[in-house]
C-alpha cells in the first residue's frame, strides 16, 4: 500500500506528459537557408547518377509492363464490343 501514492503519481505525470506535439515553426536566416539549399543540392546532384542508372536500367522492362497493359485492355475492350455487335444487329 506505500507504493501505490508514487505509483499512482507516476502515472499522472505521464499521462499530463503525453499531451500532443505543438508545431514548432522555425524561421531561418538568409545564410542558414542558403547553406541547407547548397547542401540539399549537393546530395541532390551526388545521387542523381545512381538514380539515372537505376531509371536505365528498368525502363525496357517497365515500357514492356505499360505496353502488355494497354494492348491487354483493349483486347478486353474488343472482346466486350463483339459480344454487343450480335445485339446491335439484331441476331
């Protein structure tokens, strides 16, 4: 029973503890938002020639996928309009 007093603070200030983040707005100088732009850009620029062969690299397959798609919907297409034509022509 001599537990249960702190126990039971602990609780409570865990619980008041657990109140939702407020959004921090953060305003940077003119220097500091150049030194972020210079440094986004350099990781920009150091991964784009991995990014690039990684697109070469997959575009045959992916221009394969995207075409078999788009003949495979029009085949369906097709196949859904000649089963009207009987009911258009009136057979």
């Amino acid at each position: 029973m001599k537990l249960l007093p702190p126990i039971l603070f602990l609780v409570g200030l865990l619980v008041s503890a657990c109140e939702p983040e407020k959004a921090v707005r953060v305003q940077l100088t003119p220097e500091q938002r150049d030194a972020f732009q210079a440094i986004a850009a350099a990781r920009i620029d150091s991964l784009r020639p991995l990014l690039d062969s990684l697109c070469q690299q997959s575009f045959e397959d992916r221009v394969a996928i995207a075409t078999d798609s788009i003949v495979q919907r029009r085949l369906e297409e097709e196949t859904r309009l000649r089963a009207r034509l009987p009911q258009i022509t009136g057979q």
